[in-house]
C-alpha cells in the first residue's frame, strides 16, 4: 500500500507495483489524463509534474520514491484553467496539437516559482528539458514573458 | 471518455442517425452544385448518398453533410478531416461559419456522424482520409458552398415567415434581418422551416473582401482546454473493462514467430492474455508478425513485455542494408529509365526548357527515420458479432474500414469511427499496421482494447518515412540562389528565359534492373523496391505531387519540395516500404 498526495488530494493506492512510475498511476489508476505519455524515458518532458514543488518526469519516477510528498499535476495547477501562465498560453494561442503542452506548462510555472531572472537565456535554460514537436516554442517563451511580472510580483508579496 | 461510455449503443444510434442523415441531402448537394464527382467506395456510402428521402424527426436543419442548426439555435458544423494539430477543427469550420455567417467560436464543430459518408471522401484520393496539405485547399469551395447553401436556406425560411423578398433580408452572426421592418430571428427558430425550403439552384458567394474569419482568424480552437490538460486526445480514451495492449513485432521484415515462452509474462500482475498476431504480407500496409501482452494497464503490458521470450524465424531481409539502398537510388537518379515527375508548374514548361535561362540542379536524400508524433501512435477498438467501433486519431477513415472487413469480416456499415485529436502525426497516422492489429486483438478477445506503441517501437520497428533521393531541377531567371540543405548540386545550369519557376523531379525509387550478382535476400529486397516504385510511380502520375509534411527540407522550402501525394497509394504499397524501413531500422538498432 502507497500512500501519495496529488492535488493537495490524499490517494491511498493498493496493488501498485512499487516501481510503477508515477505517470501510469497518475493516468491510469487515478485517471487524470492532463499529464502525457511522451517517451518514457525523461527525455521529453511531456510527462513533467511538480514535486514538492519542482519540475520532474514522472514517467520515470517510480511510485514508492514519491509516497508522502506532494505532487501537482495540470489538473492541480489551478483550480479553473486561470492560472497566470494558462491564461497567457491562450492570449498568446501557445498550443498547436497541443500534447506537450501540460508538461511545458508545468515546467514554466516551477521555472516562475523560483523567482528567476526573465529573459530569453533563462527560459531556453529553464525549457530545454521540454519538445515540442509542432515547434511552439516561440510563443511558448512569449508566453512566460506575459505571464512572468504577474507570477513575479505575486511571490514578493507573499 | 463520457462520449464512449456506451459504445455499442452509441455506435447503434449513430448508424441509425447516418441511415436517417444525408438521405434527402444527396440530392441537395447535387442540386447546389457542391458534391460533384465522388466515387462511392462501399455499399454504405451508396446507401447514404442514394437512397430515398427520409423525414428528419429531430427538426434539425441538415442541408448537408457540414451544417446543422437545431431548433434551440445550436448550431454544429462537421469537420470531416483529422486533426493532428494541424488546425483542420478551425480552418474547416470558419470557412463554412463564413458563409453561414456565424461566429466560428460560437459553434459547436463535430466530427461526421458517419465518417463513411461518400461526399467526405477526398477529392484526389477517392478514399477517406486526412493529410498532405490538402484539407483547407481541397475542401476550401466545397465547405463555402456548404455554408453558403446552407444560409440561403434560411434567409428563405426567415422571407417566407415575413411575406418579404429574401433579397431584402441580410444575415449576422447567426441571424437573419429584415432592415425595412426592424425584423430579426435567430438561426434556430427557422430551423425547422429551411428544411422544407428546396435547395436553392445557385449560390452567391461572399465577396473574400468581405470575409471576417478566413485569413483573419488568428486564434485556434482548443486552447484553453489544451493549457489546462483536460482536452482529449487519442491517448485518453478510457472504456469499460478495456485492456491495454502493447505489441513485440517482428524484428526482421517478414519474420515469423517460431516461439513464444509467455510464461513469466503471465505471472505478472495485471498481465491477462499473450496473443500472436500474425503478419499480413498479403494486404498491402499490412502488419508484420507479433506478440501482443493484454494488460489491465499500460505499465502492466509493458513489464509483461519486457518478460516475453519469442524465438523468430530467419528472414530473407535480414541483409538488407540502407547504405545499398542509398546507393541504388543514387545510381537510378542517373539512370535513363529513371522517370521524370513534373511537381509544381507555372507557365510553358515545354517552351521553357529549350532556351532556358538558368537551371538549378540539387539531389536531395532523406534517410529512413520515424514521425515521432509526441503523441505515440494508439488506437481503441471494441467488436461485437456484427459491428466494431474504433476510437483515435484516425486520419484515415478507410484504413480502419479496411481493417474491419479484413481482419474481422465486417462491412462497411458494421464500422464506427470516433475521430479524435491526436498529439501529431507527420506521417505516422497515415499507416494501416495498427489497426489491423487493434482489429484483430479486438476480435480475439470480445473486449475493448487499447494498443499502444512505445517511443521505443516507434523508433526501431514501425512504420517509418522512407529512405528517398530526389534529384531536383528548378529554373528560375529570378533567383540564382543554391538549395538550402546539405546537398550538392549534380548536374549543369542551364540557361532559362522563363520568368516562373519551374521544377521537375527525378525521384530514384523507379525501376531498375537487379544487378545478377545480387544475393537471393537482396534480390527480393530489389524486387519490392522495384514493386514500390511501380506503384507510386503510377500513383505519382494519377495524383501529382506535393510537398511533404515530414520533410525536414519542407519547413524552408516549401513549395519545391516534394513529396507523392499517394496516401491512399503509399498505404497500399507502403507493405513493400514498411518491409524496407522496417528491417533497416531494426538492423540499425
């Protein structure tokens, strides 16, 4: 038995193999979907969630090692789709087929809460992790920029 | 998937409703000059097309096969091509919204209820399907004329109800207006009488100066769905009891599985069932031999996957070599039997060419590699006795319907296609393996299975763009500039006096003769690369050439580059190039 927290949401699992990565139980056992199978390899960043805050592949990160923290997935990153980064990958209309982009979202928000510098080398830096195959990256950094001062300034206050 | 939570009733209701649709409309169409010159490629959609008026007993307005206005003024428009990220879910509609004069976010945009309808078949292929560039300017005065018809109609219906000429009245954004009289009523409200409306004979068009979506609309639809992960693609499905499926393919084109030790896959928890899906060489784009591990999830398969022993059988393509392949298509380039494929022209070619100004000469080659679509290919499938529904980013409706009637027997009007969206396909939704093999798993075990590719099979052991060297002239006074890719011209310049560019291919999968030293494995490699080369070449020539969505020359060149338009074409003969590819990549792996 595994014990997990996705969403700030508390998930008793039974009969999970202890290696099963936490993209499969979080798709498949859980059924939130808004988290993508890219590779299975962590080379491509579709699968990205946050842990305990951080940006990380869960298809290559095995249940066990997760139980007890806390993970966001797209589906926790706000309650409404309204979170300053979402509503920023529409204005700037970021998604084509749009597949990777929940884990890029996910990387971009774990990038901003680190109250980073903003600029083009920082996000390339922040992003590289993440493939797009439609090539959105440059609405995706255009995005992050819209978004940035809110997410910015929002931190300090708090 | 809330629309796949009753499969076999849906797919019931859906061919009731197809049965139902479109029956008065074939005619309609035919009337407004909108569905000219289709083929009907099975019973069913002559069925649709051609039989007798029916009473429509929804009071839905259906003028044809792409607008519906229901009383309550939802209006829905069908887009009948696959979306992979290509936006065809918003070109298509606002192209008809146009027309309709509606607001193109506004609507409701469908897949077809049957997919199978005959006046969705693509216009060059004459098979159901998606891809080369096509969608917006194939479909481009059909979907105008759809919308146009369709507003015509109902500016009628709204002139009849107030005794007014219809050239008095206007529409906007869904409604239509009498200005003299101050009148107004909504698109819904006079659905039900534009359907007792006959079929205008001609149609008017908008003025393009007019136009306030096509080539302005700057947003896609999805978005927001897309950014807050809930938008469903292929991957997502998820049925009752359904099973995950993944599959251990031949390693070597045409190989035969001489063993299966599924023993230690089978105590694996969630493991349920170890089926051998044997290979289809018969079929053209047909699947090579498998074992296949049904799961209760994905993770569960793919362990169980990695625990199956499966001894194979020799194959005579287990020389096969890229490098010789490679070579031949560099030799055939200059061969005279090479054949020469006119690709984009504009002005005299023929008096072009004998005082030409300048020629540009380039060879140009692409080795074997995989789409890699984000989205690893996947697809569900549910079959009863007498009826099989498929759920995916279908891009080819026939392959499926193909698959069906193959594998499991099933006609053409036994077959449902739930068209979703799919993380991208360059090419790699367009091969027929996996639905045969979904098909036949399907069939195999009564339940709903869902087959998975993993990034790794993709890579080694999977449909795969093929290996191609095109030598490429263009002429053109205008620009002296060389090709931009790595590619070293090949042949003199000559002089062109044209003003246009003109560009001729020479693509080097023509036929040549085997060489006799050639070993026996090679010689049958030969032989299908002679047979493929048959077949695109007659289909090159029926269908004309295109630019190529997997090309990574097209991104900058697009118009020049090429590519055979042979969906329909490359799916058939794409078995003898699967074959190729397939046994290059496992060698390479």
């Amino acid at each position: 038995m595994i014990e997990i927290i996705v969403n700030d949401e508390r998930h008793t699992l039974d009969n999970v193999p202890e290696d099963m990565p936490l993209l499969w139980v979080l798709r498949d056992r859980l059924k939130l979907t808004g988290t993508k199978f890219g590779c299975g390899g962590g080379f491509c960043g579709a699968c990205t969630v946050h842990l305990d805050g951080n940006a990380m592949r869960s298809c290559v990160l095995p249940v066990a090692a997760v139980a007890g923290h806390r993970i966001t997935t797209i589906e926790g990153l706000s309650k409404t789709g309204e979170h300053p980064l979402q509503r920023a990958w529409v204005e700037e209309d970021v998604p084509q087929c749009g597949y990777c982009q929940p884990g890029q979202l996910m990387s971009a928000a774990a990038f901003l809460d680190g109250k980073p510098e903003v600029n083009d080398e920082t996000i390339s830096a922040a992003m590289s992790g993440n493939v797009c195959r439609c090539g959105t990256y440059a609405r995706i950094r255009r995005a992050i920029k819209r978004a940035a001062p809110e997410l910015l300034s929002s931190k300090k206050e708090a | 998937m809330r629309d796949a939570s009753k499969p076999a009733v849906a797919l019931v209701e859906s061919r009731e409703v197809s049965r139902r649709r479109f029956l008065k409309q074939g005619s309609a169409l035919l009337a407004a000059g909108v569905a000219v010159g289709f083929r009907l490629p099975d019973a069913r959609a002559n069925e649709a097309s051609g039989g007798a008026a029916s009473t429509n007993a929804t009071n839905e307005f259906e003028p044809n096969a792409w607008v519906r206005v229901l009383p309550d003024d939802t209006i829905k428009l069908v887009v009948h091509k696959h979306d992979s990220g290509t936006g065809t879910r918003t070109a298509l509609a606002a192209i008809v919204a146009e027309e309709l004069d509606v607001d193109p976010f506004a609507v409701d945009v469908i897949t077809p209820e049957n997919p199978f309808y005959a006046v969705y078949i693509h216009p060059l292929w004459k098979v159901f399907s998606t891809g080369g560039s096509t969608s917006v300017s194939l479909e481009y005065d059909r979907l105008r004329m759809a919308g146009a018809t369709a507003r015509a109609m109902l500016v009628a219906a709204a002139a009849n109800q107030w005794n007014v000429p219809a050239a008095s009245c206007s529409t906007a954004s869904g409604y239509v207006e009498h200005a003299p009289s101050g009148r107004r009523a909504n698109y819904g409200s006079l659905a039900e009488a534009a359907a007792r409306v006959p079929v205008p004979s001609a149609i008017a068009l908008k003025d393009p100066a007019q136009f306030r979506y096509i080539g302005k609309l700057r947003k896609k639809r999805g978005a927001a769905q897309k950014a807050a992960g809930t938008f469903q693609y292929s991957i997502d499905v998820d049925l009752p009891g359904m099973l995950v499926a993944v599959i251990t393919r031949a390693p070597v084109i045409d190989a035969r599985v001489r063993s299966v030790d599924s023993s230690n896959a089978l105590k694996l928890p969630g493991v349920r069932s170890v089926i051998e899906i044997p290979g289809r060489p018969d079929v053209l784009g047909g699947n090579q031999a498998g074992v296949a591990i049904l799961a209760d999830d994905y993770w569960s398969a793919h362990q169980g996957q990695a625990a199956l022993q499966i001894e194979w059988d020799d194959s005579l393509f287990e020389s096969f070599n890229s490098d010789a392949l490679a070579a031949h298509q560099a030799a055939w380039l200059d061969s005279p039997a090479a054949h020469v494929v006119p690709t984009i022209q504009s002005g005299d070619a023929k008096a072009a060419w004998t005082h030409p100004a300048r020629v540009i000469e380039a060879s140009y080659s692409m080795p074997y590699k995989a789409q890699s679509p984000m989205e690893p290919v996947n697809v569900t499938a549910w079959a009863s006795k007498d009826a099989i529904a498929y759920w995916g980013g279908i891009q080819v409706p026939s392959t499926a319907q193909e698959a069906a009637e193959v594998i499991g027997g099933f006609k053409g009007d036994q077959v449902t296609v739930h068209e979703l969206v799919s993380g991208g396909s360059f090419g790699a939704r367009e091969s027929k393996y996996w639905l045969l093999e979904v098909t036949y798993l399907a069939v195999k075990t009564g339940k709903p299975v869902k087959l998975m590719n993993s990034r790794e099979t993709e890579m080694v052991r999977c449909f795969i763009t093929r290996l191609r060297t095109i030598a490429r002239r263009r002429r053109s006074t205008r620009t002296a500039a060389s090709p931009r890719c790595n590619c070293a011209p090949s042949r003199r310049l000559r002089r062109s006096n044209g003003s246009r560019v003109i560009s001729i291919a020479r693509i080097a999968w023509t036929t040549a003769p085997p060489r006799p030293s050639m070993r026996a494995s090679s010689r049958t490699a030969h032989r299908i690369w002679t047979l493929a080369g048959c077949v695109m070449k007659r289909a090159s020539r029926r269908v004309g050439i295109g630019r190529s969505a997997t090309s990574p020359m097209c991104s900058r060149s697009s118009r020049s580059s090429m590519k055979l338009l042979t969906s329909a074409s490359e799916t058939r003969c794409c078995s003898a190039w699967l074959a190729c590819t397939t046994s290059l990549a496992t060698r390479r792996s």
